[in-house]
C-alpha cells in the first residue's frame, strides 16, 4: 500500500481509518494521554509480552523451577526467537539467533570476521553509533588490528583496501539508508567483510539480507521489534560462511554440546556458535511475545507506512521552518526524523509536559519515530501542531525544561 | 549460629524450629509438593522477584516507557543492584557492577588483566567449569596470548611463572573451595594475577574478597542469589587497580558519558567500566528483588548453615554407601553435594518423579544442592530417606527414567 499526504487533520483521520496495520495497534498496552514517537528508542510493551513475562515468572520459573528449561523450551529460546526476527530481515531461519548485546555482539562478529578480509583492520564511519565505534576500538587494541576511522559516507569506499566495516544500515542521528548491495560489492570487490548494525533498521525498513548479499549482522530487539529494556539482541551469519567463523567469546552455550561438559570448545553449527554465556529468559520471553505483533505484516508494509508519517512530519517541518537532517518528502529514510533546533532539549521536554514523546540527541536533534505498528497518522498531525504551539508560544523557554536528566 | 549434625528425622525438625534463618524461607514461592535442591543451578523465585518482574513491564515499562530510564531508576540498577551483591562478597559499594553474563565477565576481566601479569598466558585447571575454559580459549586466541592448561589443583603453583589464573572458588562438581588467600599470594609472589569465578560461591560460601586481597572476580547471580533464569551476572574490580584497567568490551553503558556520544571510548571510572551494552531490565528488576531476601543475614551465618545441611547429607550417603566426591563431614565444603553412582542420571529422574529436585552432572555425579535461605534441615533427611527407599527398591530402573533433556 502506497499512503498519500495528508494536507488536513481530518485527512490523517481518513489514512488511518484506511490503513491495513491499523489493526495491530490493538496489540499494544499504550498508556491514556501519551503520543509514542520514541519507539526508535524503546518501543512500548505488548499486551502479549506484559503477560508473557509475567507467566515466565510464575509458572516455568517460581513452579517449573529447574525443570522449565526443558519443560518450557528455555532452552530454545534463542532460535526459536532468531526465527521470528528471520523472517523481518530476509534471513533463512537458521542463520539467526538472540544472545547478548548489540555491543557484545559486533565484537563477536568484527573478530570473527577478520580472517576473511584482505586487511586486518576495523573501519568506522565518523558518525557511526558511539558504541559501534567504541566496540572497534577495543577489538583492535586487544587483537592488534588496525584502527581505522572515516568520515561520514566514506566506509564503502575504504573497503576497496579490505578490512571489516561496521557499518549501521539506519543512521541513529540522520536516518539516512545505507545501500547494502553497492556496500556489498565494495566488499566483495577489496577483500572487505561488512557487519551490519540493523539495529534502527529492523521492523521499520524493508530488509532483505539474503537479496543483499549481505553475510554478517547484528541488531536491537528494544526498538522497533518491542521486546522490552534492554531485551537481548540478535546475531545473523550468512548459513555458508557461519561454520568457517570463530566467535572469540565462546561461551557454552555456542558448544555443539554445552551439557556434555567437554574440556575443548567445540562450535555448534551455524550463526549458533555465537551464543555464548546463559540466555536471559524473562528478557527473552518479552521479545518472543512482542514479535507475535508482527504475524501477518509483511516488511514492505511496515516501511511504507514507516516513510508515510515521516513524509508528514517533514511537510510540518517545513511548515515550522524547521531544519531536517533526515532524506525528505518521498525518500528512502528509516522509521525517524530529526529536526534541529538549537533550543531540542527544552522543547523536547515541552512536548513530553503534553504528553508527547520523541527524544532528543545532543546536540541539537529532535528525533520523531514512526514505529509503524501503532503510530497513526492523527498522532503525526498532533504532535506536529503542539509543536507548533510550543515554538510559537516559547512555552519551551521554562526553568524545569532545562534541567538535564541522566538519560536524555 | 552452630548447628549440630541430627540422627532422627525429629532432631531435623527441631534443628528447623531453633533455626535463625528459617524465617527467610517464607520470602520463597516454593512449589506445593517439591523438594528443591537444584538452587546451585537455578535458584528458586521470591515472591518479591514475581512482584518486581510484573511491575516493571506493566508500570515501568507499560506505562512509563521510556522516561523510566531516569524516573524509574533504570539507569542506575547495574549499580545498585551491584551494591546489594558487595556486601555478600566483602566487597565496597563501588568495586560491583551488574552486566552480561559470567562467560561474556570472565573475558573482560582475564584480558583486562594481562597487562598486570608478568607472563602473557592464561591459564585454566583441568577441571574447571566448562565456559571458564572456553573463555580462555576464545581470548587466548584472538589475543595471540598462550593457553594453559594445568592439572586439577595445580593453577596455584602455576602462578609462580606468572600468567592469569581463572579459577572458581567452589568448584561446579566437587563443592571443594579454593583457599583463596593462599593463591592471593602465590599470584603476588609470582607476578601473576587471578579472575575468581564467584559462580557457586555466592550466597552460601563465607566470601570476603577485600580480606583476602582479591583483585577481580565475576559471579552468577541465578544460582544462590536467585536472580531468576539467565539474571545477569557480577562483575567485582578491586578499587585500587580499576582505573589502570581497560575492558576489552568497550560499550557505551561503559563509558563515562554514554549520552554525551562522543566519538571515542572514555572508561568511566571503577568496576563500572566494565559494562558494555544496555542493561537487560527485566532481568536486572527480578534480580534486584530477589536480593531482598538476603536483609539482615549475614554470609557466615549462610554457610554455616549450607555446610550443616551438607553435612546431613553426607551423614546419609555413608549410611547408604554412596562415594562422596564433595568435601567430607564438617569440612569447608561449597552449598552442594556430589555423590557418585553409575546410575546416577535414572536416580536423579526418580527423585524429581517423587517432587524432589537436585541434578545430574555426566557422567556419573548427582549433586544436592542446600540453598541456606529456603532448604530446610528435614527436607534433606526426607530426600535422603526417598533416596534410599529409590536404591533399595531399584525403581530407578525403569525406561521412563533413562529418557535424555536437552538439559541434563
């Protein structure tokens, strides 16, 4: 489905009453008087994985005990969960698995990845995301590789050196889309070897990473995929290169046989390997549940509408003579938009005294995410007019808008 | 508090009655009709850890959303949580920080300390818990460092060659427990330098690192801390030394400004550089409750307990004519006991048929776990008496019990 601009209030009214996905805002336990355009962030909690969590406390831990995780399928949970997200990237189902953190895991993949590149060095753009560029340079201290740091947009061309590139394919300040396939054949043709952070990309742009030729990711399952704080990430490794790769964190839980006790590590088969230490259940049974959100929504609907209501911020925007740093009207873009503003912080904070909520980058980003599953396009319109009475009436220029918080 | 070794089934329950831990038990929601004494593997859930968990996703997170991060304390928990865990391990406020798991810790803390190690080895005893020397393999690797294995019991003379020892204080299968002072100082003496694994230690070992010099450690906290499945682990960094070292993980909830998204990785001071990626939330919330059960108890008065009830079990073994692979009657001894039979794995199969839970380690080892806040004195006499009743009649010999889980 393509979604047309709304020029009218009444007209977003109309696209709303039209959408197909409309349907799954209904999944969602969205609080009374609140307005979520941060689920780029955190996305909000599914009526299936409130209860979920709760029954993962209940029955399998406080009755089941030990015995859940054969009984409940603990054991399994992070495949069984890798299949869900599978299916939201373009991956066989067996080239996923959920373990760790994003930043845990681009470590796994940059090592492993560094025997199959011409070069032994690690690659940043200088915008990259603070943890992936942290992650790179801790790898290569301890490994002895290569540190290298590029300017912004200029990693695909440095891959014509060889070296592994960590390279988000959603940029968290811009949203600007990386191109995967060109970045690919830049790889292929130098020797280099991409991992891609999906972590502001997955549910919100359609991916296809088999069509990509893509062979090694990582992304985050607490933004658009809704799995809750700090829910665990996940690992995909193309299926003919994932039995090559060594993952340097081999923890037991990435042994063909983790009860087995053997002295040696033994690498399961398969984007498995890169498991390592004891899955968090009650994280991971949130994000199980929250992904059944997705059943029956295909990738390329949830980027549409994604764009669709970005599109309508941006036509706002304008409205405000608001400067965006995100791709325009009718352009390949991720689930958000950022608008700069010297005063964000302030006005960012007004907007959340009214119940809005997007966030705020330092310096001087407003970001406005689009999470497709539950955002309608009346809330676009909304935000965007209170935000409007904020500018006009300076309501952001109060003492308690300022003040800082430690997560901002 | 002392406890004398029972010869009745009425001693037991009048060891119970005068017991000044048993009040804790009432914390726990302990299944009707189980016996539980698999707590060295999966600690049981406290009423205040189902409450915690259910709040957090309905409140917290439901309807919080992201403004939990600072209203909600969810920034803070890897520290506070960190607080509650020092004071059963003799550590400062300030030298603990909950993250990751114990494989993912064990890492950070054994390359960390290579720089302070006069030799650049790792090294790991032959029988030492599975992912311990995983780890070590995978760092040793990556690292180009060399990898050492030595026999059981002989890390500590190793260390006079220097080298990182990574070393569990109660070990998985036999319930021995390192004299940690002694390899203190033969890590002192010989330029070498020990990762303690804390993982079947806490809560229910009298542990006082700052007494025996310890200078980093990691632990689980899904065991006797009874965290919940997968809870996040510890990470201990003596406060002399942390600021000289360096995480190889080096992620954002690491750094000194994680939001201030600076380009490059600036630890932040103390144990907390040794974070990495976004807090698992859930898990960290069912955690922090779960450690309200230890209020007002002191560690000596857990292991004093935990070493009675092992004892009890032992009293029972000799009469039985079991072979103890644990440390003997009134022995410093780990909170579980390991008895040998070739029949083991049937036998465990009976007793959990019968609502009595320990479990199996291959290829011949059941292990009796004694949680000192929930077991009681006459669960461990009736699970002995089932025992017996089990090897007398030989119903452990039926099919049904010789049927293999994924996890044994």
């Amino acid at each position: 489905m393509t979604y047309s601009l709304p020029n009218t209030r009444d007209e977003a009214l109309a696209l709303d009453s039209a959408d197909p996905l409309a349907g799954a805002r209904a999944s969602f336990r969205l609080p009374d008087g609140v307005t979520y355009l941060d689920g780029h962030s955190l996305g909000p909690a599914t009526e299936g994985a409130v209860q979920a969590v709760q029954h993962t406390a209940t029955d399998a831990w406080a009755n089941g005990l030990i015995r859940s995780w054969n009984d409940a399928g603990w054991i399994d949970l992070p495949k069984t969960v890798g299949v869900k997200i599978a299916r939201l990237i373009g991956a066989k189902t067996e080239e996923v698995i959920v373990c760790d953190s994003v930043s845990i895991n681009l470590y796994k993949l940059a090592a492993a990845a560094l025997p199959l590149s011409k070069a032994r060095r690690i690659i940043v753009e200088a915008d990259e995301f603070p943890t992936d560029q942290y992650m790179a340079q801790g790898l290569s201290d301890l490994a002895g590789v290569e540190f290298v740091r590029v300017a912004s947009g200029q990693g695909e061309a440095e891959l014509s050196s060889g070296g592994v590139l960590i390279k988000s394919v959603v940029n968290y300040r811009t949203a600007v889309v990386a191109d995967m396939t060109s970045h690919e054949a830049a790889a292929e043709a130098g020797g280099g070897v991409i991992v891609w952070d999906l972590s502001h990309a997955t549910g919100c742009v359609d991916l296809d990473l088999g069509a990509v030729g893509a062979r090694l990711a990582t992304g985050c399952t607490y933004k658009y995929l809704n799995g809750g704080p700090g829910a665990p990430a996940f690992v995909f490794v193309r299926n003919d290169i994932a039995n090559q790769l060594s993952s340097p964190l081999s923890g037991w839980f990435g042994h063909v046989a983790p009860f087995a006790f053997d002295e040696d590590y033994k690498p399961t088969a398969g984007a498995a390997r890169f498991a390592a230490g004891t899955p968090s259940v009650l994280s991971l049974s949130a994000l199980d549940a929250a992904l059944d959100a997705f059943d029956g929504v295909s990738v390329a609907a949830l980027a549409s509408k994604a764009r669709a209501l970005g599109d309508l911020c941006l036509w706002w925007a304008e409205r405000l003579g608001l400067q965006p740093i995100s791709p325009g009207i009718g352009e390949v873009r991720g689930g958000h938009v950022s608008l700069l503003h010297e005063q964000g912080y302030p006005i960012v904070q007004a907007l959340i005294a009214r119940g809005i909520i997007p966030d705020f980058r330092a310096p001087n980003a407003m970001r406005f995410g689009f999470s497709p599953l539950y955002v309608r396009f009346v809330d676009v319109w909304d935000a965007m007019a209170a935000l409007e009475e904020i500018l006009v009436s300076k309501e952001w220029d109060q003492p308690r808008f300022k003040v800082r918080s430690a997560v901002t």
